[in-house]
C-alpha cells in the first residue's frame, strides 16, 4: 500500500516546520522525518489509528494517529481507501472538534 499527502496536509507540515524551525532547525526536520516514518508505518498498519467520529458524510471514514515522541502533539488525520490518503496534520492544540468543518 502506498500513501498519498493532500495539498492542506502539504500545508500542515510546511507550516510546522516553519513554525518549530524559529527556534530549532534540526527540530524541524525532524519533525518531517517522523511525520514520513508515520506515513509509512501506517501502510503496514492502516487500522492503526483510531476512529476521528466526526459527524458528516464527508468526515466519515476519518481515522487519526498521533505522531511520535517529540512530536506527541501533532495528529495525522488519514483515510484508508486503495491508499493511505493523509487528509491534515494539525497540532494538537488546534480545536479541530468544535469546528470540524473548518479542517476538514
């Protein structure tokens, strides 16, 4: 199985590196390199993750995993289709449950 990120997951990630390379570079590509080693564990384990249960058929589907330690609070939000298609990846932070729509 192979994984396939869209352009607002793209953005995510960008943004993050951004974001964690204003106080330490090497921080930020790391942060890359376990988000990918995520990707690609979760096409030897698609089930992985859990069930994001957000209301909606567009949001049906939606499965989530947290990525690992340092980047604990960051979620990867995917969908398992013919692919692993890597929907978002928010930081934790973000309050994604009381306005699901406006992510996803």
């Amino acid at each position: 199985m192979n994984w396939a990120i869209t352009p607002a997951a793209d953005d995510d990630l960008i943004h993050g590196r951004e974001w964690i390379e204003a106080d330490n570079p090497e921080a930020a590509q790391s942060m890359l390199k376990t988000a990918k080693e995520c990707f690609e564990r979760l096409c030897q384990f698609p089930k992985s993750g859990a069930d994001a249960r957000f209301k909606g058929n567009k949001l049906s589907g939606l499965r989530f995993i947290v990525l690992s330690p340092p980047f604990n609070r960051w979620i990867v939000f995917y969908r398992v289709t013919k692919q692993i298609e890597i929907v978002r990846v928010l930081y934790g932070g973000v309050n994604r449950r009381q306005e699901p729509r406006r992510f996803f």
